[in-house]
C-alpha cells in the first residue's frame, strides 16, 4: 500500500491488553518525520481506513 501521508509519518504499534491479558485493541503511535511541516489529518484517516481490515479489533490512534 502506498499512500502519500503515510510517507511523512513514523509509525509504532502495540498491543493493549486488559487485566485478563487478551488483547483488546491495537494502539497506532503516528509521529511526524518533520514536526514543521503540514500534514493531512484526513489523508492519514484515509491510509488508515484502507489498510485496516474491516471488523478488525478496536484500533486507538496516538498522534504525538
């Protein structure tokens, strides 16, 4: 998958866990390559929504 907003982006994800250790949801830490330039919220939504599987588990979304 290619997507222009994805390019700008430094990407980490974890797992979330809850107290029973199963994993509830996936936590997706976006940080941007270049804190002075502009990004496009909607195209990150955008390149998310593509990538993630439909009825996927919850994902959280950690802009830094």
């Amino acid at each position: 998958m290619h997507h222009p907003a994805l390019g700008q982006l430094v990407l980490a994800y974890s797992p979330v866990i809850d107290r029973n250790r199963g994993v509830i949801a996936t936590r997706l830490t976006l940080s941007p390559l270049h804190p002075d330039a502009p990004l496009s919220a909607a195209g990150v939504l955008e390149a998310i929504g593509q990538a993630w599987p439909v009825g996927g588990s919850d994902l959280w979304l950690n802009v830094t």
